[in-house]
C-alpha cells in the first residue's frame, strides 16, 4: 500500500470512537490520583478541569456549526474560549505541582 492510499484509508475512520475510548483511561488515573492521596490537590483539580475544557469544547464546537455553520477552529471568539478552559486547567497543574513541591521540600528541611 503506497502512502497515499494509506493516509486516504486513515482519513476515513471516524476519530469519535477513540476519543470516547480514551476517557476510560482518563477517569481511571484521577480516580488513582484521588484514591492515593500523593497527587498535589490544586494539580488534581487542574486534572478535573481538563475534563472541563473537553465538555466546553464539544459545546463550543456544536455551537460553531449549527449558529456559524462552522468549524470550532474557524470561529475565533468560541475557539479562543475554549482554549482558555485547557489554559487553565494547565496552569492548575503546573501551580499544583509547583506548590507540592514546595510543601515536600518544607517536610524535608526539618
């Protein structure tokens, strides 16, 4: 198969059953992370809220094209709101960890 009918073959499988597959994994590991209480707790809401930006986002999307009759990436205020969500989300991780580090070192030192 050369690669232009492999990537004809590839642009014809609908991605959605694999984005739905990967949430099981998903809601696995922040369910580890809550049970085992060693996950910085700001850094796991931040994980939370990445489930957030998802359900924005297919929001969003919907609401591109059926008002826009759009993609999400073609109408700029819904797509720039969105991102903001995974933005967020990603800066309570980052502060989380930035935090429990912090905490961790403050046991440590005495």
């Amino acid at each position: 198969m050369d690669a232009n009918a492999l990537l004809t073959a590839l642009a014809g499988i609908d991605p959605a059953p694999l984005f739905a597959a990967s949430l099981l994994p998903y809601l696995l590991f922040l369910w580890w992370s809550w049970r085992s209480g060693r996950m910085p707790r700001l850094a796991l809401v931040g994980f939370c809220m990445t489930l957030l930006f998802v359900l924005v986002t297919i929001a969003a999307a919907l609401v591109a094209e059926r008002v826009y009759g759009h993609q999400l990436a073609d109408v700029d205020a819904l797509h720039g709101g969105a991102e903001a969500m995974l933005t967020l989300s990603n800066l309570l991780v980052l502060l989380g960890f930035y935090r429990g580090r912090d905490a961790a070192g403050a046991v440590n030192k005495s």
